[in-house]
C-alpha cells in the first residue's frame, strides 16, 4: 500500500481525548501512517484492545481491575527465569554496537525484572506456549514505546501474543512460512537459490522472523514504526482472524524488504 502522510501529535490526541468513546477505527487509519512518540502507549493500548474505547467508563477502576490481574498472576518458573536472564545477557553484549537503544533497555537492571516477571507470567498463563528467546525481545518494544506500567506491558504483550499462537500454533507456523518461502522464491529468485545451494535451512530463520515480527533482527527504533503500521492492521472490531491475516501478509512483505537491498551482500556470504 501506498505511505501516506503522517498525522501530527495533535490529530492523534483528537481521537484520544474524545470525550465519550474512542473512534477506533480512525486511530487505525492514523495509525498506519507512524504514531507519534508522545502518544504511541496510549494509541497501542486502544489498537491492541487493552483499553475500551467507552470512556464513560471509570477508566480510574478498568486500570484497577487490570493491574489485580495482574498482581494475581503466578510469576515463578525457574527454567524460565535462568532462560530470560540468559538472553538478556547475550543481548546486552551482542548489540550494543549497532542498537544502544535496545542494549540500555535490556542493561537496566529494574528493567530486566520486569522482563522476567511478564515473560513468566504469560507463560504460566499459557501453559500452551513454549518459551523462545523472542519473547524477550517482543516486549522490548512494549517497553521503548513508553508503556511505563507493568500490568499495562503485560496486557498488551498478551493481546498481542495470543492472537498471533492462536494463529500459528500447531501446523499454522509451518503453512505460515510455506507461503513465506513461496513468495520468497517467486520476488527474490537468485537469491532463494543461493540460499538453497548453500544450504541453508529455512526453517532456522524464517520461523523466528515470522512469528517474532522481525522484533530482534531490527533495530528498535524500526521495529516500533513498523510496529504502528501491524497493530493498524491488527485493529478489529469483530476480534476475527482476518486482522491477524492481514498483519501477518504484509510481515512477510516487510521481511522480503529486508532481505531485497541485501541480496548482492549476502550472496556472496558462505
């Protein structure tokens, strides 16, 4: 789709200071254009479903309510905690050259116990869900855009994150990326047969890159502005697959806009 020209601060406060109900609809609509710093949290909680468009509601007593959820989850799992702590280690070192935005996020040590508190706490919650290192880095941009609450995090990190396994677990990962390697084959030929010649798997990428929203392969500032576009795409007022299809389709575009302008550099790469 075609980018159009981005809203200003002030037309986005418009929508979001309505006084009795949020048009969610035209947020989306704003949204896929890139959404100001300034109101990026409170614009992703209402795309995200995290807050009710009604604002007669006691907004006051909804936050209660969600932070209590929050409070009850259970938040202890060994493996898990030794595994959070390990990655953030390894990103701490591994990218603070090319995203030291990313790197201060993942050093703070207040920070990283609140990685471990989320990332456990979705995890006990979704018994269905293995732990991945990605998990790490999707709440890295939860947490850049200026989510400052804990249980908010949490909530919008699992609105997000449930709908995306509903969708992918089981046998949809692998049709997922069947028709991501497809369409990688027919726009970027020669580039799909070098992969191919040196053998390299699949699988060992694309899978992460798919289901991980090219969280932890861009830097952050990028992963958050396309971030605005997805969770545009993501907005439905039904809940239905079709908004997790439409934010998956144009992912898989987004990663062959990654590999395009690579493709001489990486094929002559063993």
């Amino acid at each position: 789709t075609a980018v159009g020209m981005a809203h200003s601060e002030e037309d986005f406060r418009e929508i979001l200071n309505a006084e009795s109900f949020v048009d969610r609809e035209a947020l989306a609509a704003a949204a896929k254009d890139g959404v100001p710093a300034a109101v990026r949290a409170e614009a992703w909680k209402y795309l995200l479903a995290v807050s009710k468009p009604d604002r007669s509601q006691e907004l006051s007593a909804e936050r209660d309510r969600k932070n209590q959820d929050y409070l009850r989850q259970d938040k202890h799992n060994v493996d898990v905690l030794q595994r959070v702590r390990a990655e953030l280690r390894r990103s701490t070192v591994r990218r603070d050259a090319r995203d030291p935005e990313r790197s201060a996020l993942l050093s703070s040590a207040d920070n990283q116990k609140i990685f471990e508190n989320i990332t456990v706490a979705f995890l006990n919650g979704n018994e269905h869900v293995d732990y991945h290192d990605g998990l790490v880095h999707m709440l890295c941009p939860f947490m850049s855009c200026g989510l400052s609450d804990e249980a908010g995090l949490f909530h919008c990190f699992q609105s997000l994150m449930q709908r995306m396994e509903q969708k992918l677990r089981g046998a949809g990962i692998r049709q997922y990326a069947a028709k991501f390697i497809t369409l990688f084959r027919e726009l970027l030929p020669e580039l799909h047969e070098h992969f191919e010649l040196e053998e390299l798997s699949f699988e060992a990428w694309c899978i992460p890159w798919l289901r991980f929203l090219l969280s932890k392969e861009l830097p952050l500032p990028a992963v958050v502005r396309l971030w605005d576009t997805y969770f545009a795409l993501f907005f439905d007022t039904q809940q239905s697959d079709a908004s997790i299809d439409a934010l998956l389709d144009f992912h898989m575009n987004a990663c062959l806009a990654v590999l395009e302008p690579l493709q001489d550099e990486i094929s002559q790469l063993e």
